[in-house]
C-alpha cells in the first residue's frame, strides 16, 4: 500500500478513494463533518447510491430554491449541487472549481486538525 492511498484511508468513514469521486479534497471536508452528517453523505457520494443520490440532490435544490420557507434554507443549494455533480459532468467541473476556490482562500478548512465550528 503507498504512502498516498494510506492517507486516502485513515479515518474512521472507510476508504474514501471510493468515494467523492476520488477527490481528496471533497473527502477532507466531508471528514470534518459531524459524525452522523459526514456517514450520511459518504453514503451518497458512494457510486452504488446513485439512485438515492440524485432524488436527493434534487429534493435539496429544490428545497434551496423555496428557503423563504421555514425550515428549509440556502443551504440546501450547493449541497444538492455537490451531490448531482458526481453524476452530471457539467457540474462536474464547476465543483472542481470551487473547490479550488477553497484550496486558495480557506486551506484551513481542509486541515484535519483545525477545530469544527
């Protein structure tokens, strides 16, 4: 095993190779995730949960879009698009982008020894 898939599979969630579409950066902030959250979506970014995955993705952007509602919110929104971009190619790379974005302007979110807020 390298040096490079030991890191991919520390934590407590599994292997995340497997999941996030492989990219290590989705995987550390999903890691930072309280517990119960970050089991759930591990379980959606799985590629066997994908007829699960995309109802989700939709029901969250929907419930983006009507966040004047109580109890729904905005964030519903770029989680329903994080979701449905494990399988639609377009937003695909609209993800890699923003997770770029928070490469260059929020490195400490990505660390795994920073404190959850």
């Amino acid at each position: 095993m390298s040096a490079a898939s030991d890191e991919r599979t520390t934590g407590n969630r599994g292997t995340t190779s497997q999941m996030a579409g492989g990219d290590p950066r989705l995987d550390k902030l999903v890691r930072r995730l309280p517990p119960r959250m970050g089991d759930t979506v591990t379980y959606l970014l799985k590629p066997s949960s994908r007829w699960v995955r995309i109802p989700s993705g939709v029901l969250l952007i929907v419930g983006g879009v009507l966040s004047f509602l109580p109890v729904l919110g905005i964030w519903m929104l770029p989680l329903g698009l994080a979701l449905l971009a494990e399988d639609v190619p377009a937003l695909r790379s609209s993800r890699a982008k923003v997770l770029d974005w928070v490469e260059r302007k929020k490195p400490h979110w990505l660390d795994p020894s920073a404190p959850k807020k």
